[in-house]
C-alpha cells in the first residue's frame, strides 16, 4: 500500500517543479522578448512570444497528464533518475 502513495506525492512534486519551471520560462521569454521589441527586432520579439506561448501548452499538457495518471508519471520520472543516476 505504500507504493501507491509514493506515486502519488511523487507525481505531486512533479507538478509543483513543472509551475516553478513553467513561471521562470515565462518570465525570462517575456524579457527577451521586450528586450527584442525595443532594440527594433519586432520579428524575434514575436518569435520569443510564440514559443513562450507553446511552451506554457506543453506544461499544461503534462500538468493533465500527470494529474491523470500519477502512477505512471513517477514510474517514468524514477526511469529517468534511475537511467541518470547510473550513467553517472
């Protein structure tokens, strides 16, 4: 019984890490992109906007997917540390 909670606060964690990543990733591309709009490159600037923009659906996207299947997450996120962790 203790595995199935293990999953669910890890799948937790990752969904706290994902807002903390998804709010500095639109902090940093809004800079950018003003910083671009002002030096005259109103192309970049709208570049920087547009993958600002993709990005915060793909966080929602795993938000969801993580939410729907906490289990399967942490089992995948553990994959990954393991697979880190041993090529280290």
């Amino acid at each position: 019984m203790a595995l199935p909670l293990a999953a669910g606060s890890t799948a937790l964690r990752f969904l706290r890490t994902l807002y903390k990543a998804k709010k500095k990733v639109g902090k940093g591309a809004s800079k950018a992109a003003s910083y671009a709009g002002k030096k005259g490159f109103p192309k970049t600037s709208q570049f920087i906007t547009g993958a600002s923009q993709k990005t915060h659906k793909g966080f929602m996207a795993s938000k969801r997917a993580i939410k729907k299947y906490p289990k399967t997450s942490a089992a995948i996120g553990g994959a990954v540390a393991w697979d880190m962790l041993d090529d280290a």
